[in-house]
C-alpha cells in the first residue's frame, strides 16, 4: 500500500486468503480500525456510536462474534435535531461485496432497496415513530450465531425540517465484521 494517512504496511492476517475466507483473524492488527472518511455522513451534528462488549466507540469499524454484545447509541448533537425522527439502518453483506449507495441522496452510505431497520418506532406501524430527544436513541443487540462472513454497515438518519437540507440528515456510517 502507498504512503497515505491512515494507511498502514502490515499483514492484514485473513483467516484463509488461499480458501477465499478474507475475513480478519482473531490475530490480525487490522481488527477494529477504520475511519469514517470513507462513508461520511451529512454535516448535520448527528453521531451514531457503535460498541461490541462495551468497547471501541471511537472505532468506525469492529468485529463482532456471535454471542457479543452490540451497543447503539444514536444522537443529536445540537438541540435543534433533538427533534427530529430517528432511525438507524444497515446493510448486511458478504464482507468482500460492495455497498452501492443509494443515488441521490447525498451521505447516505446505504443502499436503501436492501436496509434493514434497526431502531425505529415504539408503536405499530405506521404510527410508530422515535425522536433523538436530549439523549438519543439507545438500543443492544446480542449478536447471534450464523453470520460469520458478513459485515454489517449501519447508519444513523434523522428526519425534519430542521435538518441542513430540510428532510434528512445522516451520521458518518459504522461498520461491524462478524
């Protein structure tokens, strides 16, 4: 790999790159680094934080086995978007495939014909709807057996008015390798 921030020169450590397995080992000094300059959001104060078994929030990227414990937190970090609805959505894939975003709409780092809902409304639907609120949304997962090859990319959404384009708004966008 060239020169570059953030880049590093070291073996990724895959389970078994000769079988196609390319997903990292327990071993491999690449586990739970990233940065989110390659999925950004909108500028829009939103921040979705991540944690598997309590760690790694300031980590855009992490492994996560089965039997963890996944940690949503999802907020607003200006009283204006404590309004807004929230969601948090993520695309569940092969860990070697891409992740095409959705065309036109400018930070989403989705595609939106494939999002899964992770956090939404209380009621049924239509009905049901969350707002971020002064402390945001929060939700846990445990990670179940079975996924092992996929990675998951989540992202934050906040819908309203009072959001920069003046409908939606999206966090930096997280993701999880199980």
């Amino acid at each position: 790999m060239g020169p570059g921030v953030g880049n590093r020169n070291l073996n990724p450590s895959f389970v078994n790159a000769t079988a196609g397995d390319y997903r990292l080992s327990a071993l491999s000094p690449l586990r739970d680094t990233g940065s989110s300059a390659l999925v950004p959001g909108t500028l829009d104060p939103l921040r979705l934080v991540t944690r598997v078994n309590g760690a790694g929030a300031e980590l855009t990227t992490k492994s996560a086995p089965a039997g963890s414990t996944l940690a949503l937190h999802f907020e607003a970090l200006s009283t204006p978007l404590q309004s807004a609805v929230g969601l948090v959505l993520g695309n569940a894939v092969p860990v070697a495939a891409p992740i095409f975003p959705t065309p036109g709409l400018l930070g989403l780092q989705l595609d939106l014909a494939s999002a899964l809902f992770f956090v939404g409304g209380t009621a049924p639907p239509p009905f049901g709807v969350e707002y971020l609120g002064p402390n945001g949304i929060a939700r846990s997962y445990r990670v179940p057996p079975g996924l092992g090859g996929l990675r998951l990319r989540l992202q934050g959404v906040a819908l309203g008015p009072m959001t920069q384009s003046g409908f939606l708004a999206f966090s930096d966008a997280q993701e999880l390798i199980f």
